[in-house]
C-alpha cells in the first residue's frame, strides 16, 4: 500500500517559501546550481557509505547527473544516482529547515520586500529555490540499500503542504521534476541549460550529463536517448591553479560552503613530500547568519584521495579561525578515518599547522593588497580573530599583526589601526604600546588617562570591545615592545620623560604629602593607595587600577556569570 499523506511544512519553510515566491529572485536561475549542488553531494554521501557497504552501489553504474528537459510538457527534471532519501528522510529534509538560528533570523524579516530580499539572500535557500521557478516539485527518490518498493514520491506547490507517498523505484536516487511557471520556460532551452551549467557548476566533480539534441526530423532521434557531458567533472582542487578561473574559484565556494555571497579571498595549494594532501581554503565576503551560534556549522569539508568523508571536519583549525570555509583532500589518511580519529596524531596536527599559517598567510595577503577589503573583513570577523592570542600560542605575533583597533589617531573610532601602523607612528623615544579599554569609544575617548599622552603626542589604542581586556591579557608584546596598560599603577613613561621633569614630580610629590595622608585617611579600605600623578594635565584627580588587579570588563565579565 501506498500509504499517502498530507503534511504541512516547518512555519519557518513556510514563511521562506513565502518570501522566496512572492518577492523574489532578481537572480532565479540559481535554482539549478542549488539543485544540481545537492544531487553532488547525494553522489559524495554515497560514495562514502560505500566505502563500508560496497553493495550500496547496487552494480556499479557511474555516478552522474543528469538534466532532462521537455519543453512541450514545459517540465524540467535532474536526475542523480546518489544516495537518495527514504521516505521518513524525505519528510525530514524536505519539510524543515535543519540550521541553527534560522527562526531567529526570520523574525527579523521586516515585511519590506527589498530589505528582506536583501537578507534572504544571505541565507541561501537550497531546494526549496525550486520553487522560485516551479509551482509544483515532484520529488522522487529511493535510499541506496532500501528495496525497490520503499521508494518515496513527495510533492507540493510549495504553498503550506506537501504530500508524501510510498512507491516503486527501481533505480537508487533522487529525480526532481520541476512543473515550470508561466514564463519560465526558457529553462527548458537547449542552449540555456548548458551555459547555466557551464557558468554554476563546472566544478562539480561528477559528469553533468544533458540529452544530445538531434534537429531535423522526429523520426532521426535514436529511441533510447543519447547524453553528452557538459561541465569538467573534475574536482575542482585536483586540477593546476593557472588553469582555474576566479569565477571558478567563486562557485566552487558558493557550493561547498552554500552560501550564495562571493568569498574575499582563497588560497589553493598542494602539498607533496612526508605528508601529501591538497587544500583550498576561503575567507567568506560576510559573516553568516548564525556565526556567533554554538552549534553553527565550522570546519572543513574533508576528502580522502577524492573521497568525500565528511563535512565539518573541525580538527583542522583552530576555533578562532571558524569562518573560514574550504577543502582537504589527504593522501595519508586512511579512508576509514572517523571523528575520533581525527581527535589528534601527528599527520593531524603537522597539517593542521600548516593549515592554521596558510590561513594566516591568506589573511595576511589580503590585509596588504586589499586594505578597503580587509576592512569588511575585520567588521565580520574581527571579534573571533581576537580569540587567537589566547588560543594559539605559536601564531600570537602574526595573529596580532592582523588585530585592527580605534586609537587617538583617528576620532572617528574606528577599528581599523594595525599594530605595525601604531609603530611606525612612535614617538622618539618611545618603546611601548601604549592602550586603554573601557565600555564605548565615547567613554574613553576623552578619559583623563589620555591627557598626558595627548600633551607629548603619544598615540594610544583604544579598546572597548569585550573580549579586549581578554585578548590583552594574552598578548604581551608585538615586534619586540611591550603593551602598557595607561590605567594601570603608577604610569612610568621611562625615557619619554626628561630628568627635569621627573626632578620637578619629585618635588611637587613632597609638596603634597600632607594632602595625600589626609585623602588616604578620609578613603580609607575604599582604595589600595592614594598617589601624586603627573599623568594629568586637565582634571584634579582620577581611578587607576592597580597592576595585577583585573580590568574592569573583566570583572564585570565574572560578576555577570555569577563567579
Ligand atoms: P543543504 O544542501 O544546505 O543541506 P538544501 O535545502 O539544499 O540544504 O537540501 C536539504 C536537504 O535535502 C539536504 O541536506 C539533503 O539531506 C536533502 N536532499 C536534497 N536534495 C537531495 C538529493 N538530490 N539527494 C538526496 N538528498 C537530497
Ligand atoms: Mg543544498
């Protein structure tokens, strides 16, 4: 029995579909990329439960794709020999949005058409993009393993439901049968297709096959049909970099990392000798969505000799690097590598190394040639780059060589100071970073701490994120000159303050002790010590903290959690 039913879709599908329908797409013809994105990736899950039950390839034919039009029937249909859905499957993923976040990324969704475009376009819809082109998908598949008869036939018009129905299906996969709009039937054109499929998916590694087309009279065509490769089908990474296009480049990304954006940057490299394996690594154009979600997708996609493992192998690099997006195609690893393999062991670690400094190098790069680029950059992902001082040991010098921050330099308050530029700005003299952090730029961009250093023309990085104080307590020098709090103990401008001037604090210092005894009685356990500072020019008095005590975000940080 076929035992059909009717189910409604996830309010969170519903509401996309929605917007995808009735506001959407200057760009419509990336359905075909989305789809033709997952039968690829059907084929790669495929290829890898094959690895431990080889008879799930059922005989063996080739794994391809294809592409089959019918422009009388004004249908279009891609067909893949992948690994296929059963049908509790079909109702899972077919039905729901499975990413984290995605409820909270509607909710601001705004009922303007062109904002919200705007964002649904960050979000990259995946299958249910057929429905910008189709009103009605028929989706028909069997799960490689599960007999004939537990095939799953799913269909809808993309409105609030779907019907699910058991049926035969002999053949292992998924056949998407696009019913094309009114007006949308130029996808089912020849020529079209190929040059979409030429333009999104010449990198999918699997042959993408279209039926040959014969012109002339009906009864020349063969009565079986004739398909013709049209993309590559070579993986993209195997293949020399001076014969890999940017565009390329750019839809390769937008597969593997689905995001529809362009990255910023990529690096591609092959590395032969003791270890040998091959990487293509990105840096994504903007921050996704659900960056700061802990459960928010990270790692590699993780290949064996051109087997696909896994998605989200986060052994790879280290946290404060998990936006960057890409490939490892390992020779070395054993093709039944698992998680837990991956845990540690030195082929693991020797590349994650020499993938942390790529992905260093990369940044870097972009850093030098694209400084207006790198600046998008640091507004996406400043905040988690912070988190490599403390992480990562090794790298501390040229991680912080990446670091931006505000400073008195530039009143507009922007993070956009390397370290390297504060030193090329020293004054004679000066041997020391100088710093202070607070809650806003606006706080501390007039703190009485600065007055000294304004009056010497001193420049002083500010910094009022929250991890700062964090960050700084991990980072203790860049290019050989140490980081000097302004707000901590008794500031010592060492060599920046002449033997007049220290003579002269001295002297105003014995002046005052009578003062100092009075302030110090009348405060009494309210304060560590009461001082004679020359660090102000302006105010009469001010807080500093003393050396080894905790910031004040740091201790708002623990007060906040409770400790
Ligand atoms: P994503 O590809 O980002 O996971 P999609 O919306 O494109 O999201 O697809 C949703 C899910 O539907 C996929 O993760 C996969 O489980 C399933 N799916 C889609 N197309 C196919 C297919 N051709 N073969 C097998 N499963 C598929
Ligand atoms: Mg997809």
């Amino acid at each position: 029995q076929s035992h059909k039913e009717t189910r409604g879709f996830q309010t969170e599908v519903k509401q996309l579909l929605h917007l995808m329908i009735h506001s959407l797409y200057s760009n419509k013809e990336i359905f075909l990329r989305e789809l033709v994105s997952n039968a690829a990736d059907a084929s790669d899950k495929l290829r890898f439960e094959a690895l431990t039950q080889p008879e799930l390839l059922e005989g063996g034919a080739p794994l391809r794709i294809r592409i089959e039009a019918d422009p009388a029937a004004r249908t279009l249909t891609i067909d893949d020999n992948g690994i296929g859905l059963s049908r509790d499957e079909a109702i899972a993923h077919l039905g729901t949005i499975a990413k984290s976040g995605t409820a909270e990324f509607l909710k601001n969704l705004s009922g303007d058409q062109k904002k919200d475009s705007n964002l649904i376009g960050q979000f990259g819809v995946g299958f249910y993009s057929a429905f910008i082109v189709a009103d009605q998908v028929d989706v028909y598949s069997r799960r490689a393993g599960l007999p004939a008869s537990e095939g799953v036939h799913w269909s809808s018009h993309g409105e609030g439901e779907f019907e699910v129905e058991t049926i035969d299906k002999p053949e292992r996969g998924t056949r998407i049968v696009l019913h094309l709009k009114e007006g949308e039937e130029g996808y089912t054109d020849g020529w079209q297709l190929r040059s979409l499929i030429k333009k999104y998916s010449d990198h999918i590694g699997l042959p993408i096959e279209l039926q040959k087309e014969h012109h002339g009279e009906e009864a020349d065509k063969p009565a079986t049909p004739e398909w013709e490769t049209v993309n590559r089908a070579n993986a993209l990474w195997t293949r020399s970099k001076s014969e890999i296009t940017d565009e390329e480049y750019k839809e390769f990304y937008k597969h593997i990392a689905h995001d529809p954006a362009d990255p910023l940057a990529w690096t591609h490299n092959k590395v032969e000798g003791k270890l040998e394996y091959t990487s293509l690594l990105y840096t994504p154009g903007r921050a996704p969505f659900d960056l700061y979600h802990r459960d928010a997708p990270k790692g590699l996609k993780l290949y064996v000799q051109r087997v696909f493992i896994m998605d989200q192998a986060e052994q790879f690099l280290p946290l404060y690097l998990r936006f960057i997006k890409g490939v490892v195609d390992s020779n070395d690893l054993p093709l039944n590598v698992s998680r837990e393999i991956l845990q540690s062991g030195p082929v693991i670690d020797s590349m994650k190394s020499a993938l942390t400094k790529r992905s260093l190098d990369m940044l870097e790069k972009l850093a030098k040639d694209q400084p207006e680029a790198y600046a998008g950059f640091w507004k996406n992902f400043g905040q988690v780059l912070k988190e490599g001082p403390a992480e990562d040991f090794n790298n501390r010098e040229k991680v912080a060589g990446l670091l931006r921050f505000a400073s008195t330099h530039d009143a507009s308050g922007e993070q956009s100071v390397a370290l390297a530029d504060y030193i090329g700005r020293m004054i004679e003299g000066q041997d020391k970073i100088y710093y202070l952090t607070g809650e806003s730029f606006q706080q501390v961009k007039d703190s009485p701490h600065l007055e000294v250093f304004r009056k010497k023309g001193i420049e002083v990085l500010l910094m009022t994120d929250r991890i700062d104080e964090w960050l700084m307590s991990y980072l203790h020098e860049f290019d050989g000159k140490s980081f000097v709090d302004i707000a901590r103990g008794d500031l010592d401008l060492g060599k920046l303050e002449s033997e007049e001037d220290k003579k002269a604090q001295e002297e105003v210092a014995k002046t005052k002790e009578a003062l100092v005894t009075r302030l110090k009685t009348a405060l009494g356990e309210d304060v560590a010590e009461v001082r004679v500072s020359h660090r102000l020019t302006d105010s009469p008095a001010i807080l500093a903290i003393g050396e080894q005590d905790l910031g004040l975000q740091m201790r708002q940080i623990l007060e906040a959690s409770g400790q």
